[in-house]
C-alpha cells in the first residue's frame, strides 16, 4: 500500500507541489491526501471514496490515473466473507467428500439473489418505457414544469413547507421528504406521480466524484466535471455518493433538493 503512497507522493514533490496546492486542485482534504501518502486507507471513510480520492490525485499530478489503479486494484478490493470451515482431523476421506446441503445453498442464494435483482431491475426498465411509448405515463418537459411552476408561484403566495412540489401534470405532483439528516448522509422519502422518476445530477462548481446505485444495483461511477449532467430513472431508491457535495447539485423531476454545503464525503438516499 505504501508502494501506492510514494509513486504519488515523488509525482507531487516533483512538480512541486504541496499538499494545500493539491487540495485546493482536488477538494479533498489534506488529511485524506496524506493519508493516501502514508498508505492508511483507514482514514478514509470507505474503500469506494479511496478509489476516487486516488484517481482524483493521479490526475491532478500528471499520472496515469487508469493504469495505477488497474496495477493496485487490490487495494480498494472490500474483503470477502470467509466461509467456516469444519475440519475432521481423524475423520476417513471418505466422509470428508459427505454432500452438505446447507453450504451448497448458502453458496448459491448470493448469486440468486443478484440475478434476480437485474432481472427485476430489466423488468422495471422495459416496464417504464413500454407505458411512455403507449402514452400511459407520459412525462411533461421540464420547460413544461417550469413554467407550471412559475405560474404556480405568481399565482399563490404559499409558505415553503417541508414537502417540496417537484412539477406538476394535471394537478399532480411528485413530492419528496426529509426523513433523516446527518453529517455523512441525507435520506429522503419520495412520491413521485408515476412508477417511476427521474433524478438528474449535475455539475455547477468544478468538480466532484460520484458513484450512484440505482435499485441496488452499481450504475455509475465518475470524476464529474463542471458542466457535467447525468440522469438516472429509478424505479424505487438511489443512492448518490459525492465526494465534494458543494459543486454538485440534485434534481428530483425537475425540482433541485436543498443544497449541501458540506465540504466532505456525503450520500444522499432517495426512496419511494
């Protein structure tokens, strides 16, 4: 791990660099940076935000971000749950070779239970688009919503409430809640008017890595920059890893969730 530490930490020296100048290219912490440096992925609060942190200094000091990390996969790897193992010190060879039903099962509900999940995810997908195209569950625009919205707003003088009005389609709405707040994440509880929403995710400030899963399954991971607009249509729950939340901003339909000025790793969670 410390191999890791000082490629980077010769490619920064040699461009001069010190570690407030790579913050302040970065937006990681310095405290991260060193810990990099030092090889103690424990500082860091997850495996998955040490994979960024890494490609996000690679970059910044001229290397190779893809090939370090291809070379040093293993060390963002989660560890794997070891099975117990039952040893029969003087038991015939024999009965060592005995059929054991529950181990067989336990070794096959993981992938079971992962095949189900894109499947139920594919069914949700072609589900969702099938009703668009018939015209079933159509989604206005959002310059449609917008407008709604404007004229909404002219209209009536309401107070905000913690329900937020995403958009509107004959009178209906999506709606989401804050259900929990904390430092590390933010969960939301959403009713959205048809089976499924859209979340868009953009870029205002510099930059900022994600990583979204969407339904449970991994969806996309990315050093996004400014400018940068991703969409995602869930059926169910997202969940939004960012490494700098200040750059980066959350649309639910149309409608941006309240700003997060935390300057460290945050996961917002949104769920029917």
């Amino acid at each position: 791990m410390n191999e890791l530490g000082d490629i980077l930490k010769n490619a920064r020296l040699k461009k001069g660099m010190t570690l407030d100048d790579l913050q302040e290219i970065t937006k990681i912490r310095t405290r991260y940076l060193k810990a990099i440096e030092d090889g103690d992925f424990n500082v860091i609060p997850a495996l998955v935000y040490a994979k960024g942190f890494v490609k996000s200094y690679a970059e910044a000091v001229g290397l190779d971000a893809g090939e370090l990390l291809k070379k040093y996969s293993y060390l963002f790897e989660e560890p794997k749950e070891k099975d117990d193992v039952v040893q029969h010190v003087n038991a015939p060879v024999e009965k060592e070779s005995s059929f054991d039903l529950s181990a067989l099962l336990k070794r096959l509900i993981k992938p079971f239970i992962g095949v189900l999940l894109v499947c139920l995810f594919a069914f949700g997908v072609y589900y969702m688009i099938n009703q668009i195209n018939k015209g079933l569950a159509p989604l206005p625009s959002t310059e449609q919503s917008a407008n709604n919205t404007t004229n909404k707003s002219q209209n009536q003088n309401n107070d905000n409430t913690t329900s937020n009005d995403v958009y509107s389609n004959n009178q209906k709405t999506t709606t989401f809640n804050l259900v929990n707040s904390t430092k590390s994440e933010v969960d939301y509880k959403v009713s959205p008017v048809a089976d499924s929403y859209k979340v868009d995710l953009s870029i205002p400030g510099e930059k900022c890595w994600v990583s979204v899963k969407v339904d449970g399954v991994n969806t996309y991971q990315y050093l996004m920059t400014s400018g940068m607009v991703k969409t995602f249509d869930v059926k169910n729950n997202i969940e939004i890893l960012m490494g700098n939340p200040p750059d980066a901003k959350i649309t639910v339909d149309g409608k941006e969730i309240p700003h997060i000025d935390i300057p460290a790793p945050v996961t917002v969670k949104l769920e029917k």
